[in-house]
C-alpha cells in the first residue's frame, strides 16, 4: 500500500521529559565547553518527508521522480470536539486505519468497502483513489484499478516511483492503459516544476499583487486551507500577508499576525544561540556539531550500552565524555557532576544536532534555553508573538489549526512553558528573525555571514548526513540559500533566504500537503531556484 499506519503511537506526540545539567559558568578565558550527554534515542516519533519503507522484495526506483508524495503515512491524531450532532460524523483517519488493518490481513473484499467509503469522504484527495486503486489490483479488477488511478492522477497523485514498485499493482502494470498514465503523470510533473530564474527586483507591490492573484489557486490545489507569507527584502520585513483559512471548513479567516505552532524555528534559534555563545567564548561550534553527528550515528539498541560511554577528543585538548543526562532534581551546583545511573530522556524531534547545541547553550548559560532565547534573541528583534507557552484562546482565534492529509483538522499539541519541543510564531516574526540574520553589524544577534555560511556549509557537507538540522545551506547560481522546512501536526513552515542578496521569505501553512504550495510561494515572491 502506499500509506501504512505503523503502531498505536501517532507521530508526533511522543512525550519527553526534560532536565538541565548545571555548570559552573565559564570564565573569559576558561576552556570551551563540551556536551556531555547522551541522549536515548528509543522514544524518537518522527513524520516522514518521504519514507522509504514500502512492502516490495527488490525495488529499483527509477531516477527520475517527482518526491511530491510520500510512501508512508502516518495518519494524526484528528479533533474530534463537537456538538452531539457530530457524534455520528465520519473521520477519514479511523477510516484509513480500519482499512489498513483489513489490507494487512488480506481480507481485501472488507478493504475495498472501506476504500470506496474513503471515497466518498474525501473524494478530492488523491491518496484515497491510489489506495483504492492498491486493492481493486489486489482483487483482480483491473479496470477499476485503471479508472482510480486515473482519477488519482486527476487530483494530484505525482508518485511515479510508487506506481512502479507497488506490489498491489503487479497485475495492473501489465496493461497500455497503466503504461499511458505513468506517461501523463511524467508530462504533469514537467509541467508543473518550476523553473530556475534570477532574483526579484521588482516593488514588493508587484510581487504582492501576484501573490494575492496566484496562492489562493495553489492552496486549492494542494488542499491546505490556509497560508501566512512575509517578504524581506534588504534586511527588512517588506510586506505580510495572508490567505485561505485559521481552520477549515467554517473556520475564521488566515490573518498576517495568525500564530502557527512549529519546531523547526527552534533549529534556527539554536544556532545562532550557539554563535552567540562561540563569540563569547564558550562553546565550540564544530566540535559541538560534530560530535551531535556522532550521536545521530549511535545505534538505538546500543544506546545506553557502557560500550558507548567513551572519550571523545576535543580540538582543544580537552575530553569530553559521553554520559547519560542527568535528571533535573539530581543536579548540583558547581562544577558539572554526572550522577551514576543518571537517566536519559527520549525526545520527540528527530534532530540530535538541536538537542545538544540547545543543551550547550543551557549549560553555557546556566539557565532555559527558551528563558535564553527570550532574552538574548526574540526580545531584542522584537518577536513579541513568539511564545514558547501555550497561547490562551482569544477573540478571535490566533492559533492556526493544522490539518491532516485526508484533510481533517487535528488537535492542537500541548504546549508547555520551559520546554524546547515547539514554539508559537508568526511570519512576521520569523521574517524578522531573517532579516536580522542579514542585517549586518546593525543587528543585534549574530549574523549568518558569508564567511559564517561558508564555515557551516562545509560542516553540513563533511558530516555523515549533513547537520541534521531542520534547515540546509546550499550553493546556488544566485550565491548561497538557507532553506528551512518543517512540518508537525499539520502545522508547517518554508523559510528560505539570500543572504548575500538581503532577500527572503516565509510561508507558513497549516496542512501536511502544504509543502509544495510554500515552495510555490516562495519561488514567486524570490526567484532563485525552483
């Protein structure tokens, strides 16, 4: 199939605890300061841009393919409040699982009721036609396979890699007809890329007026029902808007100052929090990402095996020594004292390279790194709607509400004061953010800088996998592009920015098919690459 539920644990709601070494603050000169934790990476719950895993013996994808669609989906955790008139409402997701359990234990005469009856909930979403499509194949009938894949195509379903290795549509492949739409998909694809193009010149007005006559068409056709954009354009927030809806269907409408609840945001805070203490002395950037590199290559079973407990050589001759984190009501003041049997935490992001620069940062700076950032990052910009705490309801509504990719809105995650997990922002703010990365010796946080860029790209290009960051650094024809990407419960964010030019912008959306509508959005209001 091409969405399996894994498990009874939805992505993104793994639960953590967390805790604080404390450390002796370091003096001017004092020597640099290391990590020394080691994270447990048994509880990571993570949503896949584009999964691997499908049911196949030996696949062998084709180079040539559209990543629109991912293989495995995790259906989210979906609102279900109400007036007692909904208690009979049916959600796709309970829908999707029930049919996955049917197709796992091959009673596909049951799976195909339940696909047609996805059908009929959510008949603009291609992945309910492909999965009716999987077990029409499974039964022999052909055609009707043919007819949803067709119809799948119709709405939007890109994922020629899937089609060829999908083993419910081993029978199916063997017609014309499914040879003649693997060649539509392929001619829609070409159609639809975007193409490489220079940097916009033109007045923020006339980017604006494109973007007020093209997003709404965009965010019809790639089902997200609402957007949140900010331009910046010579290291200043030129121009916020908004589209679309908070929420969907009857929901208020999508205002420029509409908080979306995010995590890839905090990756960003955390590296200029890092500058900020590098410039002071503290830590060591490099060696910080490059031992968080070697944790992401820790084996997850071994975790808290002693055989991982081991030296790590520093630049500066120093060790530093790979130990479990201590429990926050263990900790002493003074010099950092690692308790035996001290516990480590499991956490819900995938990125180990955030969690230790976060945690230098709370060990440089002897208090949260969400109290850090506050003080040394959102205040001086002047990010006044960025929140680590739960946003209180409001009138009207602030807190846009996420959506899955069946298109059901789905339930808030907790936020809670002091934890580094999410954060609420605008796009306004996190334009701010931007702008100020690039401002030059005017701002009033590090500045991303070209021999900065130069220094973390290579880092990004040397370490096994890159930084594991939820944002990229790379060499275009137009000069050095950060690009950050995320989405969480249906919640998610495109950032991406020029810094040599003083140019970027901010898409935040609230649906888990919104990617490709942001990339859209940020081409039109940038240029660049596609």
């Amino acid at each position: 199939m091409a969405f399996t539920y894994l498990g009874s644990q939805l992505a993104g709601n793994t639960k953590r605890q967390n805790g604080r070494a404390m450390a002796s603050r370091p003096r001017a000169n004092g020597p640099t300061i290391m990590v020394t934790a080691l994270l447990s990476l048994a509880c990571f719950s993570s949503v896949s841009e584009a999964g691997p895993q499908v049911r196949n013996d030996n696949p062998q994808p084709p180079a040539d393919v559209e990543p629109h669609t991912p293989l495995i989906y995790y259906p989210l955790n979906p609102r279900r409040e109400g007036d007692a008139g909904d208690a009979d409402r049916v959600i796709p997701e309970d829908l999707l699982r029930q049919f996955m359990e049917y197709h796992t234990a091959m009673r596909y005469e049951d799976a195909a009721e339940l696909a047609l009856q996805l059908v009929e909930v959510a008949p603009d979403r291609p992945m309910v036609h492909y999965n009716l499509a999987c077990v029409m194949g499974r039964l022999g009938r052909n055609q009707e396979a043919l007819a949803a894949l067709e119809k799948a195509i119709d709405c939007g379903w890109r994922n020629r890699r899937h089609m060829i290795i999908e083993p419910d549509l081993a029978t199916v492949r063997r017609s014309d007809e499914f040879a003649s739409l693997l060649i539509r998909m392929q001619q829609l694809s070409r159609a639809e890329r975007m193409e490489s193009r220079p940097l916009r010149a033109e007045p923020v007005e006339e980017i604006r007026a494109e973007l007020v006559r093209q997003v709404p068409e965009w965010l019809d056709s790639y089902h997200v029902p609402g957007a949140a954009v900010a331009v910046v354009r010579d290291g200043q927030v030129a121009w916020t808007g908004a589209f679309g809806l908070l929420d969907d269907p009857e929901g208020e409408a999508m205002s420029a100052d509409a908080l979306f609840q995010l995590s890839a945001p905090l990756h960003l805070l955390a590296m200029v929090a890092a500058l900020q203490q590098e410039a002071e002395g503290n830590v060591d950037l490099p060696h910080l990402l490059a031992q968080a590199a070697e944790l992401n290559g820790i084996d997850r079973r071994s975790a808290r095996s002693p055989a991982v407990i081991r030296p790590v050589a520093h630049g500066s001759g120093s060790v530093a020594y790979l130990l479990p984190y201590p429990d926050r009501d263990r900790r002493r003041k003074g010099p950092s004292r690692w308790p035996a049997g001290g516990r480590s935490f499991g956490f819900g992001d995938s990125s180990m390279t955030y969690t230790v620069l976060y945690l230098a940062v709370e060990m440089a700076s002897e208090e949260d790194f969400s109290r850090y950032c506050r003080r040394n990052i959102l205040t001086p910009l002047g990010m006044t709607d960025t929140v680590f705490e739960a946003p209180k309801e409001e009138e009207p509504p602030r807190l846009a509400v996420g959506h899955s990719r069946l298109g059901t809105p789905t339930e808030p995650l907790p936020v809670v004061a002091g934890k580094t997990a999410m954060i609420c922002t605008t796009a306004g703010d996190l334009g701010q953010l931007v702008a100020s990365l690039m401002s030059g010796p005017s701002s009033p946080i590090p500045v991303l800088d070209q021999d900065e860029l130069e220094r973390v790209g290579s880092l990004q290009e040397a370490l096994p996998g890159g930084l594991g960051l939820a944002f990229r650094i790379r060499q275009t024809p137009y000069g050095r592009c950060v690009d950050m990407t995320g989405n969480a419960n249906g919640v998610g964010c495109l950032v991406r920015f020029y810094p040599r030019r003083g140019v970027g912008t901010v898409v935040l959306f609230n649906s888990e098919t919104g990617l490709e509508a942001a990339r859209r959005i940020a081409h039109l209001a940038l240029g660049g690459e596609g």
